[in-house]
C-alpha cells in the first residue's frame, strides 16, 4: 500500500501511526508484489521520507523464493546476496549450453574444415592465390598468401563472446538483472561512460523506448520517459555531491582545479571562436590542392533587347590537371619598374612581382581550343533584331566571355567558380561585326568566308579562384596601367564552309589570340584563349571542405551561435534547478526508482504505478525532498 504524500503528512500530524499500520497492511499482502510505505515523523529530526518492507515472491522452478528485506535502503548486489536459492530451472541453462556448443564448433569448423581438405574456408585468416597451390613458383616480390586482418579480427571478437558465454553459463544470471548500466556507483569514471552515453545522439531515446516496447509496464512511454529522466538527473546528483565531497568546506580551490575547469573552458571558447579563422587562414599547415579538372568559356553579344550566344568550348589544347612548376618562366621571371613604365618590353617582362610564390597556391595552364563545340545556327527573326543593334549607333552592345572552371573539391557547397568579362564594341568592331551578320544570311552562305573582329583586353591572363565561399573568382592586375602586360589581346571569327564541300554550308565562331605574346605568357596567335589559374589551397583538406561547406559566415552563424546559445542554456538555467541538483543525499530516491523496477519484474503493476506516482509527488514537494535528501553534505 502506498500512501499519497498528503494522506502521510496528515497522519504524521495526527500523531504519526500511519506508519506501523502501513507495515501490517504491507505485510499482509500475500501476492507477489512491491510494497514501499511512505511516512513522515512529527518531529523535524524523524520528518522524513522513509522506506519500510517489500516483499518480492520469486518462482524459481517449482520452489518459491521469499524475500522480505528492507530493501528500497539496500542495494541490488546485497539483494541478491540475501536471496534464499531454490532450485534453477533445468531447461533454460541447457538450451544455453547447446546452442554455446553449436556455436564453438560451428565457428572453429568454418576456419579450419575448409583448409584442411585444401580449400577455400567460409572464414578464412589467410588468402591464398590458387594459382600457385600446385607448387608453381610466383614471381619475385608477390605473395602467395596473405593475412586477412579483416577474417581474424572477427575471429577473435567470436572468442570473446564465447568467453564471455561461457562465465555467464558457469556463474549463472542474476536474479535481478541490472536496469540502468554504469550508474552502480559514484565513480567517477563510470559517471564520464554514463554521461558520455547520454550524450550520444538519441541513444538514450532510442535504449528507453526500446525498453518501453518490451517490458511489460503500466506506465506510458512519456511516463516511462520521465522517469528515466529523474534517475539520470540523480546520477549526476551524486556524482557531483561525490565531488564536492572531496574538498573540504570554505577551502580554497587549487591551482590544479582552476586549470583543469576555469583555464581549460576559457581555452575551448577562445578554441570555438578563433578556431574557423584560423583553419580558413593561409597559416593552416593542413591544407589540399584543390585543381581545376574541367573548364568552359562561353562568348556572348549583349544588346539592349536581349542576349545573343554565339558558341561554347569545353576542349583543350594541354593537359590542364598538370599543375604549373614555379620554376616556369611564366612564374619566375620578373619585371623592373622602368619596364612597366615602359609599355614596349613586353619580351623581357615576366610576372612574377604579380603572382603569389608560396606553398597555399597552385598553378595551372589552362588553354581552350579556338573553335566553338557546335556551329552557330540562327533565326532569320533573331539574326534581324541582333543586326538592326549592332547597326545602330544608339544602342550599346558588348561582347561578353565567361568562363566557368571546376574543382575537385567544393568550396561553399559548390565545384564551379567563374569569371565574365566583358568590352562595349566600338564604331570599327561593330561595323565588322555587322559584315559577319551580313554572312551569315541565308542568300550569303554557301562561301568560305572568316571574318575577323578584334577585341583586345577582353579577357585576363591571370585568374585566382579562392578556397573561401564568399569570394569569387578575380583577376590579377586587370589595372588600367597594367591592361597591356595583363590582359589579352583576342580576336572572334566567324568561320564559313564552302557548301561545295559539305551538304549544308556550316558556321561557327572562334576566340583566338590576334597576336603572339612576346612575354613569359607564351599564346601564339591563332590559338586560343589561355588563362594561368592561381587555385588556392583548400585548408583543411577534403574534411575542410565538407565541414565548412557554407563557408565561413555560415560557420559562424550556425555551428558557433548555436554552440554558444547550447552552453548559455546549460549555465544560464542553472538557478531554475536547484531543488533538484542541490540534493545532498539522493540513496532514498534511488531505492523508490530501483522499487519501480523491482515491482515491473514482479508483475505487480499497480504497485508500479503506485511507485511511480509516489515519486512524482515528492518531486512536486520541494520541503518534503528537502527533509527526505538533508540539508547539507555531512562531511567527515
């Protein structure tokens, strides 16, 4: 019988014989079951929570075990050591036993059967080549055999959990088996495995649903929940009133204490805030060349009306994942002050007082075949609106080149960066521009015509593609004062068939150099367009680069803040819990949990509930906890 906190208090206020008659109820009880009797003494020193009986039949084949113990102030392994034995049921130990026999033969005879006659075993340690197992000699340097870490470190796993079988066969189960692991004692090392358990992301969810599901209970799963939660809470409870424990009252902390607590929390914070920074920064050691493996450059003419493609090319002229030496002409020549004044030693001036020659970048060579992919086909109604722009003098168009390069690792979420460049046509370009259009009408093809327009600074000849997401592509020295030594000079030709020589007259535009570049650059004119990648290091390496995905706003944003509102959360609310965390002596409500548990394996399911209900009234009674748990640490 368990009395409701109000009905205990009210007797113990009529003179405190609720009590003894709860214990003859208690021991009247004949069924299996747990009895817990909660009664509160008149006077302040005896007003406290106190458990009395439990009786728990337990059927051990065709004897019964009687325990009657006060045992919700003992605990499970002196329980267990006061049980009266009685006969153990045969048949379970025995189906054990056969089947740890089955599975010792079964698994020695899968590694060592199939050897023996010469064959392949279903698990084998060793794997051998049979191509030599007839005595043939292998080559130098090759193997016949080699060990299987794999094959043998299962091998010994089963070993172990034979072994482990084994002692469980030969000291047998026990009577009340263990139902919160880890929480047997203050320790401190099983409080870190207890915690570091329930910090594991829903596994305590995942361990007590699963116990709900099969346990045969009263309580609902938000019940059972709750209370699984008051036992975890009062594990830490006593792992920390263990702590306090160890230092004397009014003492001063020490300097180890203050290191390990205060210097080290500081250290993660300053770790948790400058960390990102540090990992995006050049100063990184870690780092990994994040190449370009594919490029395109699409050319584009921009009216007012609208835009107008004329062709893409995705080909090569060289092998582009070949990342550029430093000691390249390109690279390693320099170039004085009196020859970039000079704007006419364009042979002699290198770039390298405009590159960065450190180990966080790569160098690649990018060089585009000059002809597009496919050919340029028009609409007669397109092709009039395009060259009524290009005619008039009022109206701007500009030819556009993007290019679009791809990495092999994302940065941002993304593999693909790019840079677009644009120049407006002049009077000259665009009347060439309007003689290629004439060609491409339908009453002009059929003639091998190329018409030749030419764009010079259309696009740079230095490219750097950042590791950081928030940065775009951008060209090196594309200054007003540099545009001679830094940007290219290019020219677009619209290419015709002789309809002689195909069965349709076929066009398509091409982007080549117009000139050879007399510097380390080396584009020879008629090829095409070449641009020198400086591709910055990823820091971090490909772990980097899936961690700090969105870069290092998003980092901040998320991983950071929602780091620090956890951490807020977790110290901030500390004063809305201290009727629950401040609760010096926690053993009597550690025996009304373990109660719970005992009256489940029992069957006794009211009692269950009954318990279960008990507890929740004491929480709900701050006074009543605060005289059932003391008031203070009783220190030696």
């Amino acid at each position: 019988v368990v009395r409701e906190l109000s009905g205990s208090t009210a007797a113990a206020q009529g003179g405190g014989s609720a009590a003894p008659s709860a214990a003859q109820d208690g021991g009247a009880e004949a069924s299996p079951a747990v009895a817990g009797c909660l009664a509160v003494g008149a006077s302040s020193e005896a007003a406290r929570v106190r458990p009395l009986y439990l009786r728990a039949d337990a059927h051990l084949g065709s004897e019964r075990t009687v325990l009657a113990t006060p045992v919700l102030g003992t605990p499970l392994d002196e329980l267990q050591s006061r049980v009266v034995p009685g006969r153990r049921p045969q048949l379970a130990p025995a189906l054990k036993l056969a089947l740890h026999i089955s599975l010792v033969i079964a698994l020695h005879a899968s590694f060592c059967i199939g050897l023996a006659r010469g064959g392949a075993s279903a698990l084998p340690v060793w794997a051998c080549n049979k191509d030599y197992c007839d005595g043939t000699e292998a080559p130098a340097g090759q193997p016949i055999c080699t060990r299987s870490r794999a094959g043998l470190g299962f091998y010994l796993l089963c070993c172990l959990y034979l072994l482990l079988s084994a002692l469980q066969l030969k000291h047998g189960m026990p009577l009340i088996p263990t139902e919160h692991p880890l929480t047997g004692s203050a320790g401190l090392s099983r409080y870190y495995l207890h915690l570091a358990a329930m910090s594991f992301p829903f596994l305590w969810e995942m361990r007590t649903s699963l116990d709900w599901t099969v346990a045969r209970t009263s309580l609902s799963l938000f019940e059972w929940l709750k209370l699984e939660d008051i036992y975890a809470g009062l594990v830490s409870v006593r792992a920390t009133m263990a702590f306090k424990l160890r230092s004397p009252r009014g003492a001063q902390r020490t300097v180890e204490t203050k290191l390990g607590t205060g210097a080290l929390f500081v250290a993660a914070v300053l770790l948790l805030i400058l960390g990102p920074m540090f990992v995006f920064s050049s100063a990184n050691p870690i780092s990994e060349a994040n190449l370009v493996r594919s490029a395109q450059v699409r050319l584009t003419l921009r009216t007012p009306t609208g835009l107008f493609p004329l062709g893409a090319t995705t080909r090569f002229n060289n092998d582009i994942e070949l990342p550029l030496p430093l000691t390249s002409p390109v690279l390693s020549a320099d170039c004085s002050g009196d020859k970039l004044q000079d704007r006419k030693s364009e042979k002699d001036c290198g770039y390298a007082y405009l590159l960065p020659l450190d180990a966080n970048v790569d160098y690649q060579r990018v060089s585009f075949a000059e002809a597009s992919d496919l050919v340029w086909g028009i609409n007669p109604t397109a092709l009039a609106e395009l060259k009524a722009a290009v005619e008039s003098s009022s109206a701007g168009v500009s030819l556009e080149a993007a290019v679009e390069w791809t990495r092999r690792l994302p940065v941002g979420g993304t593999t693909s960066v790019s840079l677009s460049r644009s120049v407006v046509l002049n009077s000259k370009q665009r009347r060439e521009m309007a003689v290629a259009l004439n060609a491409s009408e339908p009453g002009a093809r059929g003639r091998a015509v190329d018409v030749e327009i030419q764009v010079g600074g259309l696009f740079p000849k230095f490219v750097r593609l950042p590791a950081v997401a928030e940065q775009p592509a951008r060209a090196i020295g594309d200054s007003v004062q540099m545009a001679w030594h830094t940007m290219q000079q290019l020219s677009v030709v619209l290419h015709s068939t002789n309809s002689s020589e195909y069965r349709d007259s076929q066009q398509w535009w091409a982007l080549q150099q117009a000139k050879d570049d007399e510097s380390p650059f080396g584009a020879r004119k008629g090829r095409g367009l070449q641009v020198i990648v400086v591709a910055d290091r990823l820091a971090g390496g490909t772990a980097g680069s899936h961690f700090f995905a969105g870069g290092v706003v998003a980092f901040y944003s998320v991983v950071v803040f929602g780091i620090a509102r956890l951490v807020r959360s977790v110290l901030g609310g500390t004063r809305y819990q201290l009727v629950y965390d401040e609760m010096p002596h926690t053993r009597d409500v550690f025996d009304l949990c373990e109660a719970v548990a005992i009256a489940r394996r029992e069957g006794s399911l009211l009692r269950e509930a009954q318990l279960y209900e008990t507890i929740l009234l004491l929480y709900r009674s701050p006074e009543t906890l605060l005289q059932l748990t003391g008031r203070a640490l009783k220190r030696d």
